[in-house]
C-alpha cells in the first residue's frame, strides 16, 4: 500500500525531495531529527517547525523523517496526523470518557508529526490536550515536528504558553522554488514516469508556473496525458496551449499579487515603484501595510512570498505589517 500503518505516504522520503535554495535548510533539519531519532542521540531541533505556503513540500518534508525512521527502526513508536486529526480524536475523546486512551496514544510516541498545526488557534481545548502532550514528550526527549503556512508569531489566536514552546527548537522556512529547482524537479518527474522530455519543453513548463510544486506538478501531469491521448509530439506548443487552458481556469480568489498592488495603488494615488521601494516617508508606509496586510488574507499568500513582492523585503516586515493592520 501507498501508504503505511502510521497514515504516512511512503513515497514520501528524502530522496524523491529535490533541495534548492528555498527549502535546503528545512530539508538538512529534517534530515538531522530523523538522524537523531534513529541514532538515540539528543535532539538537535526539537521541536522542529517548518513554515511556508502551499504546495511548496511541507507535507513531504514532515513525512519523509518518518519514512526515513521507519526503515532504520521499524519497531520506532511513529504517530503522523493532520491538527484537524488530532482535534478530532481529542473530541471524540471528550465525548467518550477515554482520555486515558487518547493520552496513551499520543504521550507514547517516539516521533509525533503533526501537519498544519495553525488550525489549533482559537481552539482552547485542543489547544490544552497538546500543550500537554507536547510537555511529556519533549521532557522525555521524544521528537516532536509540526508544519504551518505561517510562523509561530503570526498564528492568531494561538496561547503564547505554546508559541513559546513552538520556538524553543528551530523553525525553517519554506519558499517558492526558483526556476532551477524548478527545472530539477521537473526533470526527476518525467524520469519517475519515463516519460524523456527535451530541456526547451521543461523550461518552458519551469518558467511559465513559478507558483508552487503543486501547480508545476499538475501541469506536467496534464502536458503529459494531453500528449499520450492525442499522440501527438510533445513539444513546446503542445505546452504553452496546456498552459494557456490551465491560466483560463478560475481561481479560488482569481486576484494576483500585481492586482493588489495595483488596486492599492490606484486607491491611495501612489506608484507601484514607490510601494515596493525603500523610502519609509509615512504616506507609504501605511498603504505598503495594507498591501501584505490583502495578499496574506486575500490571497493567502506566505509571508516569504510576500516580502518579494514588495522589493525584497524580509518576511518579518509583512508580519509585523499584517499584525498592524489586523489590530487596527
């Protein structure tokens, strides 16, 4: 089965991960905890928090150190869920009278992943049960890994007990893939499928979706099918048409982070130029605010991806930026 006893996706591991500048060093710490999980030495991130927006390889990060676990110690205690998971078996718990049970369940893991941990805020309950669990296994240096689309520090709602301790070990950040990350991983699918393509097809495919893993991975899927099923050459025309359907499709949100910009520009009578650039005159200040403050919650956009957008800027000046502008 594709999946294992834990509900962990075996293709899933370290190997099948193509490392590039925005996720090599979530991806060296996670090779580092799964190491120290399997040597029985201390652990050197724990716990280990990695961040980022979606479709970006989170999920495959967090599974692959329980992959690489498993088949060192396939005895090793391993439990993965998703927050909403373990919301749920804490309240069905609740409902039963079986926190013995439930307790058991997660205070004897050797290795506890829990993915999209910011789905826990605002939930005092569940937030409770965890506070604990996460006590009892760190104070019995058992290893604990969480993914979020943001950082500790932007989770609303979220007890500051446990932001706390979510910053106690190491938090990793991870970005957009630049376009040779890009190239590589499309070059590594197509070898998984045997399905050769010539390098001006992957650069093509590479360039014209920059977004996210997830995108890139489905238009390639689509080329691909496109291909097969009208046999036809798979070429750089046959791409950019599949392209050109995929961009026609609607989107949840359908706005752009150029769009934002522009709508804020417009709005405020200030240039583009002058929201992404450096001068910190307050008649920007505010407006620039209000534009990460838009592509965080309209468009759900990483605090990362953010920054670029706006000229370059470090992640924890749209965090500060959407916090202000929240409280406002």
């Amino acid at each position: 089965p594709v999946v294992n006893e834990f509900g962990i996706n075996q293709r899933y591991v370290f190997h099948s991960f193509v490392v590039g500048k925005g996720n090599e060093l979530a991806h060296a710490a996670c090779q580092a905890v799964a190491s120290a999980v399997v040597e029985g030495k201390p652990k050197p991130y724990n716990p280990l928090f990695i961040y980022g927006g979606v479709g970006l390889g989170k999920t495959h990060l967090l599974q692959a150190v329980g992959n690489h676990v498993v088949a060192k110690i396939p005895t090793a205690r391993i439990k993965y869920v998703t927050c909403e998971q373990f919301t749920n078996d804490f309240i069905q718990t609740i409902r039963m009278g079986h926190g013995k049970e439930f307790h058991d369940r997660y205070r004897s893991c050797d290795l506890l992943l829990i993915d999209d941990i910011q789905f826990i805020a605002g939930k005092d309950g569940t937030q409770e049960a965890f506070f604990h669990t996460f006590n009892h296994l760190h104070q019995n240096d058992k290893q604990v890994v969480l993914t979020s689309d943001r950082p500790p520090k932007a989770i609303p709602a979220l007890e500051d007990r446990l932001r706390s301790r979510f910053e106690w070990g190491m938090i990793a950040d991870v970005q957009n893939p630049d376009l040779e990350t890009r190239l590589a991983i499309l070059d590594a699918k197509c070898r998984e499928r045997s399905f050769p393509l010539a390098s001006e097809v992957l650069r093509f495919l590479a360039s014209a979706t920059p977004n996210n893993v997830r995108e890139l991975e489905g238009a390639l899927n689509k080329f691909i099918a496109y291909v097969q099923f009208h046999k036809v050459p798979a070429s750089v025309e046959v791409a950019r048409q599949i392209i050109a359907q995929l961009s026609a499709l609607p989107r949840k949100t359908g706005i752009t982070p150029k769009q934002i910009l522009q709508l804020v520009s417009d709005f405020f009578e200030v240039p583009i130029p002058d929201l992404v650039g450096k001068s910190r005159k307050k008649e920007l200040v505010g407006p620039r605010q209000i534009v990460m403050f838009l592509m965080r919650e309209e468009i759900k956009s990483s605090y990362p991806s953010i920054g670029h957008e706006l000229g370059g800027r470090d992640h924890t000046t749209a965090m500060h930026a959407h916090e202000k502008i929240r409280l406002e």
